[in-house]
C-alpha cells in the first residue's frame, strides 16, 4: 500500500507547482502578446504545459493511492506511472513543439512591439515564483534521500516517485528557461535583430525536450518493473542472509509496485538442520529486518529451497 505521509507530500509539491505555474502561464502569454516576443510566447506554452502536466501528475497521485483489492491485489502503484508518462509526452508535444517552431518562425519573419519593460518585469516575478517551487520539490527530496540514507544526485536519478521528479525537473527547467528568455530579449533590444529571440525559443523548445525524454525513459521502466537501486538491492541481500537459519540468500528479485510500494521475491537456503517451525519463524524474521530498515518495502516472499552450489 501507498504510504499515506509520502503521498500527501507529493499531492501538496504537485498542487504548489501546479498554482505557480498556472498564475505564471497567463502573466506570461500577457507579456509575450504585448511584446511579440517569440521566446515569452515559448515560455508562456512552457508554463501551459506544465500546468497541464500537474494536472496529471495529481491524477496520478490520487489514482495510484488507492488501495489493492481482488482484481488488483498489489494495489494501483503503477497506474501513477502511466498518467506520469502521459505528462511527459504532453510536454514533448506541446511545449517543446509550439517552442521549437514558433522560434524558427521568428527568425525567419518575426516582428516585435518593443515593448521590452513588461515582459522582464513577468520574468522577474516569474523566476521567484519557480524558486518558490523548486524550493519545495527539493526540500522533498532531501528529507527522502535521508530515509534512505544517501545523497540527492543519486536519490534523483533512483527515485520511484516520478511525480516530484518531474516537478523538480520541470520547474529547474522552467528557472532556465526564463533565463534564456531574458537572454533572448536583451541581445534583440541590443542588436535589434529577432534572430536572438527566435534563438531563445528554440533552446527551450530543446530544454523541454530534454526533460520530457527523461521523465518518458523513467516512467517506461518503472511501468515494465525496474528493479531497487544496486546498493538497496546488496543491503536487502545483507538482511536476509544475516537471519540465523538462514544458509545463503541463491535468487533476490526487487520490483517497484508504485512509488511507496516494494517488492522482495527470494529463494532461500535454510541451514539442513533448520525445522519447519524454523524455517517459519525465519521467514517472519527476515520480513520484519526488511520492514524495518525500509519502510517502503510491502510485500516479502520467501521460497525455501535447495541450494544449487550443493
């Protein structure tokens, strides 16, 4: 089952980054109208599609928390992965699309009002916005990667939970972005040439791009069933063999079921003189140390077997 804390925490990054983005979107399609700047109009499609991309993300939050029942007995944890793929493939369409081809378009022909002012006041007020955010996301991620006892870089790139992965990636996209807006706009006022503008809007087309094959890849593995992370994979290895009736751990498999739900699957060698009360009372040991030393871990089975190095 999901872990309630976790999920709550995910909801409330999600619905953060959700408003942000939304009050972002219109301050931005604002500003790019009245300055005809490609890359403002670019990011303005930036902040659409993320907004839209919490959207989802929240569907998946609240889809994939609920509770297993008989037709699905390990619960709903993988279903968040297909509504997080869904995101990102919006992303990939729509902001990085119109992104891409709006800047090529002002390039070859586009015209700008001059009005510079308005649209780096929205960029000002926008990049606070996102920091707010990110801000968040991170501190999310910090707080995780120290119940599992390891370092943010790692953590990101290992995580299950592919919600705020992708708030976190979004929103540092969004930051450079906006940088790369601001860019565009100044070196168009100083050299009064679109190219820098149509320019500014293709590297973030590109960005978001980038983001939105990343977030793609992780969901496709996840929903297939990608296994913990190698050194959670030896620690779980560790546990099981450290039980006392316990002779060698021959297969350990690991599933992700959701973002808070873990699967252990191992053939076990129990010591030749180890009874059936033994082999029980093992089995129940070996649950309990797993449980304990990872929480997110739900469901342990054991096989007891021969070993085949006999």
């Amino acid at each position: 089952m999901a872990d309630p804390d976790g999920t709550s925490e995910s909801l409330l990054t999600v619905v953060v980054a959700g408003v942000a983005n939304l009050a972002i979107a219109l301050a931005k399609l604002f500003a790019g109208m009245i300055s005809g700047s490609s890359a403002m109009l670019s990011e303005g499609a930036h902040s659409i599609a993320d907004t839209t991309t919490e959207v989802l993300l929240f569907t998946a939050l609240r889809r994939g928390s609920r509770p297993a029942d008989p037709e699905h007995p390990f619960g709903y944890g993988k279903e968040s992965y297909v509504w997080a793929f869904i995101a990102a493939v919006f992303t990939f369409v729509v902001g990085a699309g119109f992104s891409i081809t709006h800047g090529v378009n002002t390039i070859r022909s586009g015209e700008h009002t001059g009005q510079f002012l308005v649209a780096y006041v929205v960029l000002a007020i926008s990049f606070l916005i996102e920091s707010v955010s990110l801000t968040r996301a991170v501190r999310q991620l910090r707080r995780a990667a120290r119940q599992r006892r390891t370092r943010l870089a790692p953590f990101l790139r290992s995580t299950a939970d592919t919600t705020v992965k992708a708030v976190f990636l979004e929103d540092t996209a969004a930051l450079i972005g906006i940088t790369l807006a601001a860019a565009g706009l100044a070196l168009s006022e100083l050299t009064g040439t679109e190219v820098w503008d149509g320019l500014a809007s293709i590297l973030i087309g590109l960005l978001l791009l980038v983001v939105a094959t990343i977030l793609a890849r992780s969901n496709i593995s996840l929903l297939v069933g990608r296994a913990v992370p190698p050194p959670m994979h030896d620690e779980i290895h560790r546990e099981l063999s450290a039980v006392p009736s316990v002779e060698r751990v021959d297969t350990l498999l690991t599933m992700h079921l959701g973002p808070d739900d873990i699967l252990v699957a191992a053939k076990v060698d129990f010591r030749d003189e180890a009874t059936g009360a033994d082999i029980e009372a093992g089995a129940e040991e070996a649950e309990r140390r797993l449980v304990a030393r990872f929480p997110h871990v739900q469901y342990v089975f054991l096989d007891p077997t021969r070993s085949r190095r006999r």
